[in-house]
C-alpha cells in the first residue's frame, strides 16, 4: 500500500487518518498484512510511531515492478503467478515498514499510484497493485511521497449523470472493449498510468459479427477458422463514488464499479445495480487458415521419406511430406488479422494482439484408400504433445493399398476430409458446438523421388462445412482405429528394429498402443468421449483387446503391460457409479481391467475419495496406474501406503515415476 501526505497539508492529523483507514478496511476484509512503502526517514519514522515495524531483508524494485507487488493481501485476495517478463532485479536500498518493500529515493513514481479521494481504485490483481483512498482527506496517496509529476489533473467534484450514462450507453456494444470503470465511463478523461488499455473481445459482439460461428470466409476465399477462445490473461475490479448532477439537475452520489473475474465474466455495476454482464476473451488462436494462391499453384508442398509397415493383415504408412496439408493451413497473421479487421470492423493493428498463430494441429483426418482416421500434427513438438511416437503422419491401410500411398512410379492423387472440433461455447447467438465439427475437403498429389522419397503437393482445400458428429460417430471411429491397431499388432512386420507403428513398441518390450492414438482423433466428434464410449460396450469390448498382452505377437511372456494413458482413459470412463458399472459389464473378466476394477470400486465408497473434489480424478488415474503395473487388485494397506506417498498433492509426479510395482 502506498500512503502519502503533500508537506503543505502535513501535521493536520491527515497520516494518522489514512492509517486509521487503512485498519478500519483491513479488518473488514479480514486482511492480516499489508506493505507500506516508505522512502525516507521521516516516513519511517511516521509508520514506527503508527505501529507499524521495518521489515529486514527486503528489497526494492524498479519502476517496472509497479506492475505487481505494491500492495501484498495476505488470505483474502487471489493471487497469481508473474510472468517473468515483469521481473526486475532488485535494489538494494532502501527501508520497507510492515514487511513492505522499500523504494529508494531514486525511483520513479508509478502515475497510477496517484489518485485522488472521490473512492478507491484497484487495479488488475494480475499485477497486484492496490491504490486505497480516504473519501473526504485532502491528501494524495503516492509511491514516492511529494514527487508532484504525473499526479495527473484533479477530477472535478461532480460531473453530469446524463453524460455518464450516454458514453456507458456507447461502451456497452464496442466489440473490442476494457472492462474498467475509467473505460466504461470516462472514455475522455486522460488514462493515468503508462499502462495502455487492457482490451478484450466482447464474446456476445464477436459471434454476432461472425454471423454466430467462429470462422470466417470473404469474397476472395480466405478462410479463417478459430479454435476455443482464450480467458483474458488478468482480472481486477474498479470503481469511484461520484457526486453528479443529476438528470433532474440536483446533485446526488452516483456508485460506478467495473469487476473482470479470473473467467473473464465483465460485470458493470451503476449505484449497486447491475447493468451489464459479459463474457470477454482474451485472445482467438487460429486453428486453421486457408490462404488462396495463385490460380493452378499449389497451397504447400513438402518431401521426404516414405516408410510403409507391412503387417499380414493390416499396414501403416508413415509419410514425412504429409506436413504440408498442415503447413497449407498454418495461420499467417499479417494476412489474418486484415481479413478479420474487415468482418469485425475494428482496425487491424487493434485487432492483431487479439489473435493467437499456433501451429495447427488436424487430429482427424479421413482419407480414401485409407482403412481408418488418422492424425496430421505438424511440427514434431505439438506431435510428441499430443500423441506420443508419432514422428510423422501415419496412414492406416489395408495390405493391398500400400502401393497408392507409396507409388513407385507414377503420381497418385488422393482427397483427404479434414475434421476439425469446435468449441462448446455459452454464448448467445452462438450456433456451433462440440457435436458440429467443421469438414474441409483437401486434395493432395503424392510423387514419387529417388531413395524411397516423396513429394506431396497440397493443390486445393474447400470451403468448410458443418458436420453432424455426436457419441455414435466417436465410438465409430474408435472401432475403427482400434480395429486396424489390433489387426496389426498381432501379426506386424517381421524383421523391423522396432514396431514403431503404430504402437512404438520395442522388441522383448512391454506391449499396448498408446491410448492416444484413439483418444486425439476421435475426440473431435463429441465435448466428452467417455461418455460416448460408456454407452457402447463394443468400444469397450475393444479396450479390453488393447490392452490383452497376449493379443501381442511381439510380447514376452509374462510381460509388464505399458499403461500408456489408459489409466487416464480409465479413470474417466469410470469417474462414478454408473461408469463403474459400464466397465464391469464389459470387462469384469478382464486379466488386467477386472482386478483394477474391484480396487476402484472399493477405493470410491471411501471417506478418503469423497472428501477430495479437487483431487478425485488424479486419484482415480495413480490408482488405475498402480492396478495396472502391478496386475492385481491392491489391498487398502496398499491404497493407502500409494496414497501416503503422494507428496504436495503431486499425483500425476508419482504416477510418473511407477513404472513398476513397489508390492511384488
């Protein structure tokens, strides 16, 4: 907290009243520290004599750190992380009264710590900093005591209700918008502060201006598609008591307040009334950019080696130069940001930080000659991300199609359906949704190049269109993935250094495909797999298959089962009775599954579950793991020694480091 007293007005009692405000709001917030800044030794000495007591081993930080930390509330007010790009190093001058940190007499005041007494102002708790004013006290609060620059000009004593309310009026449907008192009301004042405006996208405007989707496609055929909007990156509250004239022409106290929550929800309050409420993101990241080129010039192209896994009943393909249909749909943000301008009516530089250029992920994508969906990840980072051994994009085919996706000679063209999921949003006016992913239509030319090398050229992509998806499309796709995974696995091609495809199995290692190979494609058809899989006990059924040791032709007898985040597909499938009770219809009987069903289904009637909603999935997940590497029902002696070991609520860091059981 800073407190300050002009030297015209000191010795008036005015600190003492401040100080006396500052209590009076600490115990009714139930506040039981705070720092006050003080920067020589008269302030010092004040803040002694008020009570309060010089921190040692503090320290000051420069300017740039006014944007956290000069009001620290212990056990009342959220706190959040810093971004170590607001981090300075520290000063080592300096007195800090109340374990407040010091600011040296060298240090610039931030304007923003400078406000008069017409209310309080607290700004964004993402940045921590506090400014509290005494109503009624001629004095200003300021980091560096008399310093009179950048106090900013004084507000007048009452301003005009009717204006007020009109730039309130004209500030409720901007698109792009700052959820503060100052912004809402006040639009012409000067801001005080360096800080520049925090603005964020009205989710309610956005869609409207979208025509209730989440993508865009103008004349010329540029298409932007967006994927889940991003919560605003901070958060804070704002208001000012007024005296006003009123729209009758008397004066009157007018109670303005602006609260952006941690979700992003704006709520704007006139005399404790609430009127407006919204939803703001922060950021749009672009999922899928589609850039027309030149007539007969292809979207992207990219090479490399081909490298087919022949099975006796099923194959893989692993293709390198697949990447380009992803590169064909890698946002482009000069291009983006002036073609979104343009629908949404805002300029391009304002709208430019709004949109986020992540490297696009296509995690369905269907294809003919192919024997089911696969994925397209890109860039090796996001691939090891989201699903783990996928080096590059795999085709699953049938034996006899092997020779169109690696041709020997002649180019060969194929037409892929891209899938991509949308969001399920609550937003009004919004019409897409989890179950409604959206299609696009790409053609690809394969060619052949020497040393078992190839060229894929992207040479167009459609318009995007809704899909009908929906649990019974995701558990068809999990059939089919899972139906080629099983074929193959149990008579892959011999003679390999390693079964890499597509369950990257090592020889004489421990067997089971990577639960995500399943999980990441299908998902796109419905917000909650699990529940689209409970409900069908075919999809079940082949869970069971997977994770069958023996359905390994490459396994060693006796043979540990690799859980590869089955245990987290498990402890969704059963996160309560009715899931438990799916499970057990189909797999009860299962070697590996039955055994870690009893342990769950005893382990979730406990007081030791029941009592921790925060920390229930994680536990489900570690107790399906331990189950399933130790390959038998566990004791509540070991339940509870597993849990026991569990260190800062750190589950998912134990689960990690159990790659074998503790209790053979």
């Amino acid at each position: 907290m800073s407190i300050g007293v002009r030297a015209e007005q000191r010795r008036r009692g005015v600190g003492r009243a401040l100080v006396s405000a500052m209590d009076a709001w600490m115990a009714a917030h139930d506040v039981r520290e705070v720092w006050v800044l003080a920067d020589n030794p008269d302030a010092v000495a004040f803040d002694r004599a008020s009570g309060l007591r010089v921190a040692d081993g503090s320290r000051c930080t420069s300017h740039a750190s006014d944007r956290r930390d000069v009001m620290r509330l212990m056990g009342h007010a959220p706190r959040r992380r810093v971004p170590d790009t607001h981090r300075d190093a520290p000063f080592t001058a300096g007195k800090v009264v109340r374990r407040a940190r010091a600011r040296p007499s060298s240090c610039r005041a931030s304007t923003t710590a400078r406000r008069l007494l017409l209310g309080r102002r607290m700004r964004s708790w993402s940045r921590a900093r506090l400014t509290y004013l005494l109503a009624g006290v001629g004095a200003l609060t300021s980091a560096c005591g008399d310093d009179p620059k950048g106090s900013g000009p004084e507000q007048p004593a009452y301003g005009d209700e009717k204006a007020i309310r009109a730039a309130f009026d004209a500030w409720k449907p901007s698109l792009l918008k700052e959820c503060s008192v100052d912004a809402a009301f006040f639009p012409d004042q000067p801001r005080k502060g360096d800080d520049p405006p925090q603005l964020d996208l009205d989710a309610t405007a956005t869609v409207a201006a979208l025509h209730g989707t989440l993508w865009l496609r103008d004349a010329a055929g540029e298409t932007v598609i967006f994927g889940a909007p991003e919560r605003p990156s901070h958060f804070g509250f704002s208001n000012r008591d007024l005296t006003v004239l009123g729209t009758d022409g008397a004066k009157r106290q007018m109670v303005v307040s602006a609260d952006l929550s941690v979700t992003g929800v704006c709520v704007i309050e006139i005399d404790h009334e609430e009127a407006f409420r919204g939803q703001l993101w922060g950021r749009l990241p672009i999922a899928a950019h589609l850039k027309p080129g030149a007539p007969g010039a292809d979207l992207a192209s990219d090479g490399g080696p081909v490298n087919p896994y022949e099975g006796s009943k099923a194959a893989y393909v692993e293709m390198s130069g697949l990447n380009a249909v992803a590169t064909a749909l890698t946002p482009d943000l000069d291009r983006a940001k002036k073609v979104v301008a343009n629908t949404l009516k805002v300029g391009a530089d304002a709208i430019a930080s709004r949109l986020g250029a992540p490297d696009p992920i296509l995690p369905y994508v269907e294809a003919d000659d192919a024997s089911a969906p696969f994925a397209i990840l890109g860039n090796r980072a996001a691939t090891v991300q989201a699903i783990p051994f996928l080096a590059w994009p795999v085709v699953p085919v049938a034996v006899d199609k092997v020779a169109r996706w690696a041709p020997a000679k002649d180019p060969v063209t194929h037409t892929l359906h891209i899938v991509l999921p949308r969001p399920s949003l609550d937003v009004a006016g919004y019409l897409e949704g989890a179950d409604h992913p959206l299609q696009l239509d790409a053609t690809i030319r394969l060619e052949p190049a020497a040393d078992d090398n190839q060229t894929v050229r992207v040479t167009a992509i459609s318009a995007p269109r809704a899909m009908v998806g929906g649990d019974a499309q995701a558990a068809s796709c999990f059939t089919q993935i899972s139906d080629v995974a099983t074929a193959y696995v149990a008579a892959p091609e011999v003679g390999l250094p390693s079964y890499r495809i597509p369950i990257a199995l090592v020889p004489n290692g421990a067997p089971a495909a990577a639960s995500q190979w399943l999980t990441v494609p299908c998902s796109v058809w419905t917000a909650d797999l699990s529940h689209a899989l409970r409900g069908q006990s075919d999809a079940l059924a082949r869970i069971g298959t997977l994770l069958d040791s023996s359905r390994y032709a490459n396994h060693v007898a006796g043979a540990q089962l690799a859980p590869r985040e089955w245990d987290r597909v498990l402890a969704d499938l059963g996160n309560d009775d009715k899931g438990l009770a799916a499970l057990e219809g189909a797999l009860s009987a299962h070697p590996l599954i039955g055994p870690g069903l009893r342990t769950q289904r005893r382990f979730l009637g406990t007081t030791t579950y029941t009592n921790a909603a925060t920390h229930q999935r994680a536990m489900r997940t570690l107790l399906w793991h331990a189950s399933m590497v130790c390959a038998k029902e566990l004791t509540d002696e070991q339940i509870g020694a597993l849990f026991g070991s569990v260190e800062n609520g750190d589950f998912d860091g134990l689960r990690d480091e159990l790659t074998s059981c503790p209790w053979h």
